[in-house]
C-alpha cells in the first residue's frame, strides 16, 4: 500500500494555541486580505486571526507580474479570489510559530 499523507486535524481558529505549534491543522476562516508581495493572507474568525503562508501554493512572481502582458495582469488566470473580502477558506499545513510576526503563522495548502 502506498504511503499515505498525515491526516490534517480539524480545527476551530478560535481554538488554536501555543500547544499546536508543530501540528498539521486544517482550518477555516473568511480571508481579511492577502498580500501578494509576501502571499500571506490573513485567516479571521470572529475576533481571532491566523497569519497564513501560501507561497507554497501560489507564485508570487506569477501575481505581480505584469510586464509580460503589457502592464495587465495574465488573462488566463482569475485574480477576483485575491479581492474578494470574507470569503470562506479552508487551509491545511503545519502550524508555526513566527518569532519576526510575533505570531502564529500556518504554512498551507488552500482548499
């Protein structure tokens, strides 16, 4: 039988603690914002946030770049997602503390 990925516990971002460090989460939370020039969107659910680190899963340099297509953005590619405000999103990764952020930071897969 092949190996199988580590399955991802699910939980509630309010419930996220120092204790979770290390931890493969999968959790949901609107999206406040995402920042291309970092690809850290920003996870909220009620009056808790989670920085998330989604460079794994998008290339930045595909994002911001608009030289190749005359100053525009790619229009094979459908940016709405990095504007839309409070969309539900569910991310699976590994749980870390960012000692620079101060904060908890997931390094995640977007669902």
């Amino acid at each position: 039988m092949p190996n199988q990925p580590e399955p991802a516990t699910v939980m509630m971002l309010d419930c996220i603690t120092d204790d979770d460090v290390g931890r493969k989460l999968r959790v949901a939370g609107r999206m406040l914002t995402y920042d291309p020039s970092t690809a850290l969107v920003l996870l909220s659910l009620s009056s808790y946030g989670l920085l998330v680190d989604v460079s794994l899963v998008i290339d930045p340099d595909a994002v911001l770049s608009t030289v190749k297509w005359g100053g525009t953005l790619d229009p094979s590619v459908d940016y709405n997602w990095m504007r839309e405000r409070k969309a539900w999103v569910w991310v699976i990764g590994w749980l870390e503390k960012s000692e620079v952020l101060h904060s908890l930071v997931l390094h995640a897969n977007i669902l």
